[in-house]
C-alpha cells in the first residue's frame, strides 16, 4: 500500500478516527458538532473540524467532506492525506484552513448517500418556506427509480423506461428528472426534504463559528460518483460571467464548470449546499464549489442509489440483501484502489495550493 492509500479508510469510524489523528498531529485546533443519533456499532458520529492559522484570518480556505454520507469515503482520505503530508504547515500570512470532515455523518456512517431522513442534503439548502420545486420528470420515471421489487425484470424495466425518457426529451432532461431533486416522495430517491434537516443547520453554525470573521472566503465541498474514473470536475453554482466563477476558472482552468451552463456533469439543481456559505456569509467575497470525483460507470451509480433506497424501504440492515447493497452502493462512490486514491489526493492537493498561492 502506498503512503496515501494508508489515509484512506474501511469505515466511517476508522475514517473518523484517522481524521481526527492527523488533525491533533499536525496541530490543528479540533471541535465536534456530534449528532443526536448513532452509527451502526453504536458508536457516536460527529462533525468534526480541524482549522489553521489565526481567529481573526483575513482569507479562509475550506475543505469538506461528507455531504452525500457515503461519499465521505472519498473526502475523508483525501483530508487526511493532507493533514498528513504537512499541507497546514506553511500557510499565507492572515489565512485559515478549516477542514470539515463527515457533514452527514449519519449517511456516512451507515453507508447512505441520504440523511437520517432520508434527505438529499445537497437538495435541502433552500427556503423551505417558499414552494418546493417541482420535477415533473422525475414523476415520470418514478418507478424506474422507485421500483415495488428489485428483481432483474423490475430493474431491465427501469432501464428502458430512462432510456424512452431520454430518446423522447434529451439527456439533459433525463438528467434533471435523474438528479434534480424533488420535494414530494418522502421515501423516494433524490428527495430534498421539507425543513431544514440537522446536517444543513449544523453546517451553518459550523460557517458562522469558523468562517464569519473573514472578508475571503473560498470553500470546495468533496463529492464522488459523478465524471470519468478518478477525473476531478468542479461545478459551481455561480453564472459563467460572475466574478467567483472567473476567479475559479483562473485558478483551476477548464475543470471548472458551471451549472448554469451546457456541459456540466452536474444539472442546475435547487438547494445545493454551497448556497449555504453565500447566505450565510453575505457582505464576504466567498467562493464556494463542488469537486466531483468520478468513480465507475453513470448507471452502477444509479443502479446502487435505487437499490440502496429500496433496501431502506424493505427492512435496511436487517434485510438479507443487505450486505451485498451495502457493498455495491459504497462501491459505486468509491474507488478501492491506490491509483484513484492518489488521483484524487493530488488533484485536490493542486487545486488547494493554487487558492493559497493567490493568498499569498
Ligand atoms: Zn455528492
């Protein structure tokens, strides 16, 4: 195994434990937000943060993981490698870093893209008291997504059902009605909830207690599942002539795209948590992003989500197709090989580099 491999982990309680070594060991200063529930062995799960440099820092970079549960496989390794390789070490003058490990921490721990209430937490961060939007696309292949029985007929249905949307109404759209969201189907996929969920409040204090003293801010929230194996692509919600946009494109060049624009891996979807850090740090020059790392095939990632919800509808753990789902959802969101270990850490290490550079 190589060096980088070493800090990536088997479980949320290794990864956590792993996340919180390297983080004392580099001295950072560490806190936890631990959440209400418990992981599936009974132990405890939190949020937890590592920060750098001065209280009262100027500029801010940040660094999250764990926003779609399971994909914190993913961030989770690549913080702790940075943790561990000396990254905090040498930091511009008036900057902080701030890791943020495990923002679901409950979807990570029990190995869920999803939240404890089954949320979209990515789909959660709008004004719940305005109307939800609606996605009448995802009505339309609801079954598909939602199918009564996992067999392989119910499953080949599903897939011809997609394919017909998209023949009939473009990639783009099988792509929203996939992936947009939806504020209807409590127990379906891809739903975005109807209140602010614990992991979406949380995170707002995580922003105000860490991020409100600053003037800079730039944020790169960790996600996997999306794009070409190992291949990193930032998606940003900001339009394509906004001034954090073309300063993200400065730094990081033609992986930056936005969702307000054709060509992203990502569809404009509502309520994404990036949308979080503008509101709350309004008046502040933030910068907020999504980096996608791709893993494996688009359709094992879709077959492993609807699997995955139809096991939380028919008995989660406790039923006997559970450990083969487990295994095929948290394979679908992360690679277990050194090479996409290594990619990933160092494109995230790249990128990080070039924000503290133009800090200096
Ligand atoms: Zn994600």
């Amino acid at each position: 195994m190589t060096e980088t491999a070493d800090h990536f982990s088997q479980s949320y309680a290794e990864a956590r434990a792993k996340f919180r070594a390297a983080a004392t060991k580099a001295g950072a200063e560490t806190r936890q937000n631990l959440h209400p529930l418990k992981g599936p062995d009974g132990q405890e799960i939190a949020t937890d943060v590592a920060r750098f440099g001065p209280a009262t820092a100027r500029r801010i970079l940040g660094i999250g993981s764990g926003t779609h549960g399971v994909e914190g496989y993913c961030g989770s390794g690549v913080q702790t490698a940075l943790l561990s390789s000396g990254f905090a070490d040498a930091l511009p003058a008036d900057t902080a870093l701030v890791f943020i490990h495990a923002i679901n921490p409950w979807g990570f721990a029990w190995g869920r893209r999803v939240n404890e209430d089954n949320v979209d937490l990515n789909r959660n961060f709008l004004d719940h008291a305005k109307p939800h939007p609606e996605n009448p696309g995802y009505e339309d292949i609801y079954e598909a997504l939602n199918p009564a029985e996992l067999t392989e007929d119910a499953i080949n249905a599903g897939r011809a059902k997609m394919k017909a949307y998209g023949d009939a109404h473009g990639p783009a759209a099988l792509q929203h009605a996939l992936a947009g969201g939806q504020y209807t189907y409590a127990e379906g996929v891809q739903f975005g909830g109807l209140k602010p969920v614990w992991s979406n409040t949380n995170l707002r204090q995580i922003i105000q207690r860490e991020m409100s003293k600053a003037e800079e801010i730039v944020y790169i929230d960790i996600h996997s599942g999306l794009g070409p194996r190992g291949f990193g692509e930032v998606i940003s919600t900001a339009a394509e002539m906004d001034p954090a946009y073309l300063k993200m494109r400065d730094w990081w060049g033609e992986i930056v795209h936005s969702t307000q624009a054709a060509g992203s891996v990502s569809s404009n979807v509502p309520g994404s948590i990036t949308e979080a850090f503008g509101q709350e740090l309004q008046g502040r020059d933030v910068m907020p992003c999504g980096l996608e790392f791709g893993t494996v095939a688009m359709n094992l990632v879709a077959a492993a989500l609807v699997a995955d919800n139809w096991l939380h509808r028919h008995g989660g753990l406790d039923n006997p197709a559970a450990p083969a789902i487990k295994r095929q959802i948290r394979d679908a969101f992360y690679v277990d090989a050194d090479d996409w270990k290594e990619d990933v850490t160092r494109q995230t290490r790249d990128m990080a580099s070039k924000v503290l550079a133009s800090f200096r």
